[in-house]
C-alpha cells in the first residue's frame, strides 16, 4: 500500500474524495477501490491516465466491458 486518504466526515460519498485522489494516480499504478468507484467514467478517467483500478462492482451499475479498436 502506498497511499491513504483518510477523511474525517464520515457522511461524504466516497465518489466526492475522487477530486483528491486523481493527482496522486500514475501510469501503470494499481489501485483498489470499493463498488461506490465502479462506475464507467471513473474506469475511463483510470484508463486515460494508463492506471488500473481493481474495483468490486455495484449492483446499480452497468458492467463495464473493455473496446477494443
């Protein structure tokens, strides 16, 4: 592990602290999230910063599926 981002309200939705956390991702990283970042665009924004992101996906969401050219 090497980074966390703690937050003190307890209230805030997870997806709000992403604002905070898209600086710190970079190439080839791996990151590990909860089912409230499965979500396509935040797939994307991973995929456009060539980073991974291994997230368990939420029932309320549509699978992601990867396109290929």
């Amino acid at each position: 592990m090497a980074d966390v981002l703690p937050w003190e309200d307890a209230h805030d939705h997870e997806r709000s602290l992403l604002q905070h956390l898209l600086p710190q991702v970079q190439p080839g990283h791996l990151w590990v999230a909860d089912r409230g970042f499965s979500t396509r665009s935040i797939l994307q924004t991973f995929a456009a910063h060539d980073a991974f992101l291994l997230v368990r996906e939420h029932a309320r969401n549509p699978s992601p599926s990867e396109e290929r050219p």
